[in-house]
C-alpha cells in the first residue's frame, strides 16, 4: 500500500512512500516531518521520507535492504528496527548514511519496538518455548533487562504491544485486545 497524507483542509498531498513498494509498519518522526516505514516488496526494507522547511516532502528513498518495525531515535539522527520480520537482530543506522550495526541480538522473535521517556528502547519477545517478555535496552550500550515475562498460561501473547510512560508499561495481549495491563517499572533492590 502507499503512504500518502491528506490535507486537513481536503485534498490528498503527495504520495511519500516509493511508488513501486507496498509499504507499512510506518513511525513518524515526533515533529511530524519525516517518516520510516518498510517496504513489502523484497528484498524488503526500510523507506524514508523528510518534509522540508517549507512544508514540501522529499523524495521518499529506500535506505537499507532488509529490515522492518523501524522506529526513529529520539534525536531524530538514527531508525532502530529488527533485521527480519519476525525480529531476532535489532539494529539501528543513521538516517542519511552509513551502514546499519547491531545493537543486539535479542535471542527470539522480536513483535513491537518503542522508545520510553527516560531514551531506553524497549521490545517485546517471544522465546520458543512461547514465554512472551518486555525488556528494555540502552541502544548505546546493548545489555538488554527484563522488566516483565508473561506466564503463558494465564496471559498468552506472541504479539504484545505496549507503550511506556510515567514509569509504567501499558499494553494489551493478543488473545484480551480490549483489556489493558498496567505494570509500574521500579528498579531491583
């Protein structure tokens, strides 16, 4: 599919993801004025696209082959994303240049990646044994922490999502979609 933006005014604006690519999995930029998303189309890969100073969007361009769930810094400098769609390698780059590196190799199936208050990266896994987790890591640093593990029997996830705000994690399971779970996030004594 393409990305495009509609005017709130009416009228659609310019298409700003590659003409050839169905494209998804779109994060915008706090600001507004740009845009990652991953193209469906192998060999796959994460797409971007940046409004400039008067209010016109650039070209959209395929950055890297490979990747999807792209998420952009909190700088605004680099996009975090997993190497493959079932996760495994998150990786980050810059956004202009540059090759990708990794930041770890989280050991299972990555299924949402966001960036908290305090610049931590959190995501949520699934192990195979079916154990789905919330962890979060520094993209500096790459030692991940676990903050939440599931217990298959009473809340079955392999695609948790959640976001994190006022030193809590909010988030859903894929079986209790209307139902929310707060968990506070308090450091080990």
């Amino acid at each position: 599919r393409d990305i495009s933006l509609w005017r709130r005014g009416g009228g659609m604006a310019p298409n700003i993801s590659p003409a050839t690519s169905d494209t998804g999995l779109a994060n915008w930029l706090p600001d507004w004025n740009a845009l990652a998303c991953t193209s469906f189309v192998p060999p796959f890969g994460i797409c971007s696209a940046r409004r400039g100073s008067a209010g016109k969007w650039g070209e959209p361009k395929q950055r890297l082959d490979g990747g999807f769930f792209p998420l952009w810094t909190p700088d605004g400098k680099s996009i975090v994303f997993t190497e493959t769609l079932l996760g495994g390698l998150i990786k980050s780059m810059l956004v202009d240049s540059g090759p990708a590196h990794t930041i770890l190799d989280a050991h299972g199936s990555v299924a949402w990646l966001t960036f908290g208050p305090d610049g931590q990266l959190y995501y949520s896994m699934h192990d195979e044994e079916g154990r789905s987790s919330i962890f979060s890591v520094s993209i500096d640093h790459g030692t991940p922490r676990l903050l939440l593990q599931f217990d298959p029997l009473v809340h079955p996830s392999v695609r948790t999502v959640f976001t994190v705000g006022n030193g809590r994690i909010y988030f859903s399971s894929d079986d209790r979609q209307s139902d929310v779970w707060v968990m506070e996030v308090r450091p080990l004594r």
